[in-house]
C-alpha cells in the first residue's frame, strides 16, 4: 500500500512539474548555415578570422558533435555542430568569456 501510494503521489508531481513547464516551450524555426566540414573548419582557421576550438562535446544520440571555436585575441566565437562530413553554425558572437575553469569537469 505505501508503495502504491509513493508512486501515485511520484506521478502527480511528475505530471504537475511537466504541466508547468510544457507550455513554455516550443520549437521555434531557426535558420542554419551548414556546408561541407572541411571548407567550414578552414574558414573558421583562416588569419582573418582566427578562432580556435576550445570545447567539444558529442551530442546525446552519438550522431554528431558541437564545437565552441574562439579567436582569443577579438572574442569572436562560432558555435559548430558537425557530423562526419557536414558542419552546421548554430551561433556567432563575440565577448566571450570563460566562467568556469575549463579544468573542471562538468
């Protein structure tokens, strides 16, 4: 009886958590800049732009990965998403800034 009571009081909570934050978010349509990954990385080293990547992660279906690329000097970066042969640009900006200690882990 406690067991069945846990799990049913587990699911309202659940549900009522899920409620309130299921309305706030929706897919929205973003427009994204992709090209073979050899000609993106190349551009991302050019002189001119400069940047260098400082983060890498896979992405949580193994598929692909992402890539933080930054020019130390101007505080430009890209963010990159990229497969095997295709890269996509997901974001480009510029202060960046550190705010952990990329020796920490996560």
């Amino acid at each position: 009886m406690k067991a069945t009571a846990v799990a049913f009081l587990f699911c309202s909570i659940s549900t009522i958590a899920n409620a309130q934050i299921g309305p706030q978010f929706r897919n929205i349509p973003k427009p994204v800049l992709c090209g073979p990954l050899d000609i993106l990385f190349k551009g991302l080293a050019d002189e001119e732009v400069n940047e260098k990547p400082i983060w890498i992660g896979k992405a949580e279906d193994e598929k692909s990965e992402f890539a933080v690329f930054v020019n130390p000097k101007t505080g430009a970066f890209t963010l990159v998403q990229f497969g095997k042969e295709w890269g996509c640009i997901l974001g480009i900006g510029y202060k960046s800034q550190v705010v952990n200690d990329p020796g920490t882990k996560l």
